[in-house]
DNA sequence: ACTCCAATGTTATATCATTACATCGTTTGC
DNA sequence: GCAAACGATGTAATGATATAACATTGGAGT
C-alpha cells in the first residue's frame, strides 16, 4: 500500500502559499512570503518544490520560470499530459487536459519511436476578460 | 517591401554556432564558443539572440533554458504552432510542426475565448535510437 | 542506546538574464 | 557638409534563478 506519505511541514507550507496565490510564484516569491514561518533560503523552497512536482501537487511553468499548485491534484495521478493557458496581462493560468492533444503527440511519437517522458505545454496569451478590457480601452483611447 | 534586413555580424555568428551544434546551447555556451571571434559579455550573445527569436532563425527551449537553430526558417515566417522533442540521452531535437495539434489548442482557446499568442510546446524523453541503445544496455546488464 | 535515513538548516556557489551607460557608424534632414 | 537621430556594439555591474556541499536534527527500527 504505502500511502503516499503525508507532507512536511516545509512541504505544507510551500504548497499553502501557491494555493492561496492567484497568480505563478518564483521560489524567491515563496521564499519571500515563508520568512514569516522561518524560511530563510531559496533551499527550503526548493526542496519542497522538488517533492510536491514528484508527487503531481504542483506544476512549474517553464515559460514563467514559476509554479502553480495543481488545479486537480486528484485526477492526474496518472500519465496525462497537462497543458497550461497563461494569461499574460492578469497573470491567469488555466490548467486544462485534452486527450485529443495528447493522442496527437503520441501519433507523433509512435511514428518516431520516440518514449515521451515529460511534457511542457504552454500557451500564453489574453484571457477572455483582458481581451475584452483591452477592448474597450482600444475604444476609448480611439474616442469612440 | 523592405526585405528583412541582412543579419549583423554578431547575429550571424551565434546563428552560425547554433547551426553548427547537435545540442541545444545556453547562452553562456554559445559565449564560451565565440571568444575567439571577439566575444566578451552575455549580452553580446542575448542581444544577437533576441533577434534570431525575433526573426524565426531561432527558437528557445524553455524547459532546457537552451537555445536551437530553427530546423526549417523557410516555413514558418507565418503563425503556426511549433512543437519539439528532445532526447535526454543524446540531446538531440526534433522540430516538428502539426496542424491537428494546433487545432485542438485553437479549440480550446475558441472556447474559452482566450487568445492565443506564443506556445510552448516540447515533450522530453528519449529518442528512437538512444532507445534501442538502452534496451539494448539492459540486456548486457542482464547478462543476456 | 545505536544505526540508519530522511528532512532540515546554512553557507557558498553556479547558472541564466537584464540594467545602465558609453561609444561608434550610418542614415536622415537641413 | 553637418548635426540630429538611430541602431548596433562594448563593458561593467547587477539581478534572478537554481544547485552543491556539508553540518545538524529527529524519528523509525533494531
Ligand atoms: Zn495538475
Ligand atoms: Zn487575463
Ligand atoms: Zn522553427
Ligand atoms: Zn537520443
């Protein structure tokens, strides 16, 4: 069986702190926001870091250099790909996973004889609310 | 018209460096690669880069923090999502580019009225010889 | 109590990227 | 021609991200 063990302290508090964010955080943003509980370098962020990606809590964002705590965390035990929609003016992620995306990789893959191991897949661009807001201040400053 | 402007000196060199490579190379390698023709400071090496990314001739693996030469510059001066493989044996990449992928993401982002702007797409685990190599291995390990 | 092992603490260092400012050469307008 | 404007370049310093190395602590198992 073996459960998977329940977290450490520094583990709990990393994971608390992403999860309350709206936004990605870099390490030193966590870093900065545990000073508080005794955190005093990039280590203990990272080692936590280190396990909760292990484990599926969190997610890191390549394309930020930041993470994000996992949105679903109990369905993607398993092998699935992720894929991530940033926001670039809110900041917003949407963490979404499509089947058909990853058959197309695989297609791609078992052609090539490629074994997939780890997948980065990231799109950043405007939200549906900051596309509109954009929008509108095209409107205004246009004098309409 | 204005035909894109002929690439600068320090342009062509890294361009030519990155061509050259089998791997991806960060930007202190590629640094390390050009002293001889001058090179003292990084940002000799981003400067050129962010134009070659500009341009198309080069790409950035986020999840390597590397840089590749584009392995079809021809092709997509247009818009068209990008996907690449990387072997974490040998290093070696593959650019691909598939159309039923990007039509799955514009799907998505169809939906959920999210618009799209850059992408990163890259899928990391071992290519098909570097496979046959470590099957291969096992079985001598094995004692087979 | 003793050993083992994982987590943690601490310092230093490695790696990746940008800011700030000076210089040089070309183009553009006069 | 000349000067302003601009882009490319050179150089130094700094910021941001991540890891190495080593000491210490605190159970779990014997
Ligand atoms: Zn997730
Ligand atoms: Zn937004
Ligand atoms: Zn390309
Ligand atoms: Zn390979």
């Amino acid at each position: 069986m073996t459960a998977k063990p329940a977290l450490t302290r520094n583990q709990t508090l990393v994971l608390q702190t992403l999860t309350a964010a709206v936004e990605p955080l870099s390490a030193y943003a966590i870093l900065d926001r545990l000073r508080g509980e005794g955190f005093r370098a990039p280590l203990q962020v990272y080692r936590a870091l280190d396990k909760l990606l292990e484990t599926g809590l969190v997610h890191r964002l390549d394309s930020l250099k930041a993470f994000v705590a996992c949105s679903h965390p109990h369905e993607h035990g398993g092998e699935e790909m992720v894929a991530f929609a940033i926001c670039e003016t809110c900041g917003g992620v949407w963490e979404f996973s499509d089947s058909k995306i990853e058959d197309r990789f695989s297609a791609w893959a078992e052609a090539e004889g490629f074994l997939t191991r780890t997948t980065t897949l990231e799109i950043s661009g405007l939200c549906s609310l900051c596309r509109q807001r954009a929008a509108a201040g095209e409107a205004v400053e246009a004098g309409v």
